[in-house]
C-alpha cells in the first residue's frame, strides 16, 4: 500500500541578526612524508565537497607517496631535499595561499587523525566565530592512552597544556595537535616563515597566534597511534618540549615590555 509522504521542509531562511555561513575557498594541505602507505585511506575518507583544492607537499620521500597522490588527482609540490616538519608546512601554506585559500586545514596524511571530521573543523571559521581551530586527542585519558600515545608523550603533553594554558590565558584540552584549520587572515598575520623548520613550529604557530589576538578553538578528535603514523621519539619529544617552553618564555617576556621575538607578528591581527 502507497501512503502520502510527509512534505520536505524547505530550507529554514536566515533569521534576523542570525549569522550566515560564508564558506568561502577552502584548500586542504597535506605535509607529507613517506606516507603511501596511508594516503589513500586518508584521502577516501575526507567527506566530498568539504574542501575546494587538494594540496600535497612531499618532504623528499622515499616511497610511493608522490605517485599514489598523483593517481589520486592531488595537486603535489615535491622537496628535492628533506626540509623538516616546519619547512614542509611554510611550503604548504604558501602554496595555499598564492591558490586564494580563504580557509587552509592541515590534515596529516599518515591516518593518525580521523579525516571525516574536516567539516566540523571547518564550520566555527566560516562563521567567523574563531580564527584557528585544533582537533583535540586529549577527550579522556583512557581514550588517549588506548589509542597508543605512549605514555611519557601524554604525560608530557598534560604538562606542557597545562603551563600553556596558564601562560598565554587560554582553556585548551591541548597545544599540540597536528590536526588544524586557520583563516587566511592568520597567515597572512603570522611570520610564519620566520619559525623553525622542526616540530616546534606548530607551538611558534600557535603562541604567535595568540598574542596577535586571534580566537582558538578545538573540537574532540579520535586518534590512531600505529607503525605506519607519523611520530617522533624521546629525545626529540624532549626538544619539542624545550622549544614549546621557550616560545611560551618569549610571550611573557613581551608582555613585560622586552623586544618582541622574531615569532610574533609586527602588528595585531585583531
């Protein structure tokens, strides 16, 4: 027996004094680095018609990686030479804006964080309600722990979340994500190409954001820790955290009234 359906309702219009989402282009960045044996679980699973361009810099692999982007359609930058983490991304970053990126999210390539949340990372952005979002692995500890982050890496993250947080006046879950999205106007503010071709780059990135007045958020992600993931050992982990607590250093240091570093931005980005 055939039954009437129930209308679909149309579209609800804007209300009055409602913000509208302007999306604008939206170009998503890939620093890659002998990741072929994960690409293409990564690239399958980023929800169509999220983003409007595909972007992979190579950071002078060893393995198919470059070939597997290719077959996929991915636009790919090769490094002749490695270039580090931070060099890898000054690179993608550049790309994405001489491309009319309005909206640049870094999404690793090796399946560590989980691509089908690219829409909700994107959202709080093209509302203009925030200027930077991260996608936090830190929702429980267990959840962290269960997903194979080694434990002195959690141990340090807590630590270094908590000092940041502290320091520079903000309520994160944590710093130190992979998983990001930023407004054009947030590159185009930051020196970027100023910071450190390693991985601290990420926590210069985030401290120079900061204190040029630009709003960060994050969203709980899912992470997988596995042989084929990107990772970095103790003795580097360590340096990290050296060079995480130094950039912090130098934020306070400016708010005393010292010359700024060369990692904050001339003027305000608000």
């Amino acid at each position: 027996m055939i039954t009437d359906q129930p209308p679909v309702p149309a579209a609800a219009e804007p209300q009055p004094g409602q913000r509208a989402v302007k999306r604008g282009k939206v170009v998503l960045v890939m620093p890659a680095y002998n990741a072929a044996g994960t690409l293409q679980q990564t690239w399958s699973e980023i929800p169509p018609g999220s983003v409007d361009e595909h972007i992979l810099v190579d950071d002078a692999s060893r393995d198919d990686t470059v070939a597997i982007a290719r077959s996929l359609g991915i636009r790919v930058l090769e490094h002749a030479k490695n270039r580090g983490y931070g060099g890898n991304q000054k690179s993608c970053y550049r790309e994405a804006l001489d491309r009319g990126a309005d909206i640049v999210i870094m999404l690793h390539p090796d399946y560590q964080y989980d691509p089908r949340l690219v829409p909700m990372m994107l959202l709080p952005l093209q509302l203009g309600s925030l200027d930077v979002m991260l996608g936090s692995r830190v929702r429980t500890r267990r959840e962290c722990l269960e997903s194979g982050m080694p434990l002195y890496k959690y141990l340090g993250n807590r630590l270094l979340t908590l000092i940041e947080n502290v320091c520079l006046g903000q309520n994160m879950g944590e710093f130190h994500s992979g998983f990001r999205a930023y407004r054009r106007e947030v590159l185009e503010t930051i020196p970027f190409e100023r910071f450190s071709d390693d991985f601290v780059f990420d926590s210069q990135f985030l401290v120079s954001a900061i204190d040029a007045g630009f709003r960060v958020g994050e969203i709980p992600v899912p992470v997988r820790y596995m042989p084929e993931a990107s990772s970095i050992g103790f003795q580097r982990s360590v340096r990290y955290g050296f060079g995480t607590l130094a950039a912090v250093a130098q934020f306070q240091l400016k708010r005393l009234g010292l010359p700024p570093a060369r990692i904050f931005a001339e003027r305000a980005g608000r």
